[in-house]
C-alpha cells in the first residue's frame, strides 16, 4: 500500500466500527520523507512523502477504507527529562542541547531529549533535574537560531538569552 498524505487527525474522524490498526514509528522516523513499514497488524506500508517534510504526530490518520482506519502511533524511547528550575535554568540547558545540534522536545513545563550517556552526565553535574525514562518524544522544538558565537561569549546568543532572564539584583 503507497501512502503519499496525512488524512486528518484520528480525533477528527469518525470511526464507524472500523478496526484502528496503528502503524508504530520511532520519534526519528516521524520526519522521513520515504520509508517502508509495517502496521501492527501487518499490512505493509509505503510512505512516499514527495512535496514536503511530513512531520508525522501520534494519532495522524494516514489510510481509511470502510474497514480499517491506519494511524501513526510514536513509540516511547529511551530519554532524557530534564525539570528546569527556573527560566535561567531553561535557557541555559536549551543551549547546552543545541549547542550539542541535539534534537529537543517540550512537554508540560519538562524537556525532553533522546537519551544520550554523555549529555546526561554532563546535565547532572552541571546540577540540573534530569532523569532517565521511557517517553514518547511529540513536541519537537524547532531550534534553528542563527547565527552564534563561540569565540566572545559577551556577544553569543547565550549571553543575551542569560542577560534576559537573569534576576534583577
């Protein structure tokens, strides 16, 4: 089966007693553009996303005939969940994770990231919340700041974002 669109969310359709049978994708996959897989129930599936960047989401509605309705279902990875303290400390760990052109997400006041050995050492000693879960990554940041400084730190990016959420003294 060639699947070249998103339908419509799953929320938005109605169902009809139609079986779901939900085609699993890791978070990296949500965004290729041409890729074969199989459903839960094990239709095969071509995706061929020729126009534009898909950005597939949990519950996108991708084929429906009177019988069945296939839907994307993101499965939980291995991740990193970091609980900034503060805006300080959002902004400051946003930059060390960018800095590092790592993907991010965001979910209810926590950002997510793959998990990744060396980012986690470096988030807890720096002092940050971070723990080591199973998630679903769904609210990926669009990230592409440009451009930074690395060389004077009094003009990068970093520093004005410090500067904009420092606590006046």
């Amino acid at each position: 089966m060639l699947i070249q669109q998103k339908i419509a969310s799953l929320d938005a359709i109605v169902l009809n007693n139609r079986t779901i049978d939900y085609l699993p994708l890791e978070w990296y996959e949500t965004s290729k553009r041409i890729m074969r897989k199989r459903t839960r129930n094990g239709q095969d599936v071509a995706l061929k996303f020729l126009s534009e960047n898909p950005r597939l989401t949990q519950g996108d509605v991708l084929y429906e005939d009177s019988q069945t309705v296939i839907v994307v279902e993101v499965l939980p990875c291995d991740a990193l969940v970091i609980c900034p303290a503060s805006m300080h400390e959002m902004a400051s760990v946003c930059y060390e994770i960018g800095n590092k052109h790592l993907p991010l997400f965001y979910e209810n006041d926590s950002l997510l990231a793959p998990y990744d050995a060396p980012l986690f050492r470096l988030l807890t000693a720096s002092g940050y919340a971070v723990e080591r879960q199973q998630r679903q990554l769904l609210n990926p940041l669009n990230t592409s700041v440009s451009p930074h400084a690395h060389a004077d730190s009094s003009s990068s990016l970093f520093s004005k974002i410090l500067k904009l959420t420092a606590s006046p003294e």
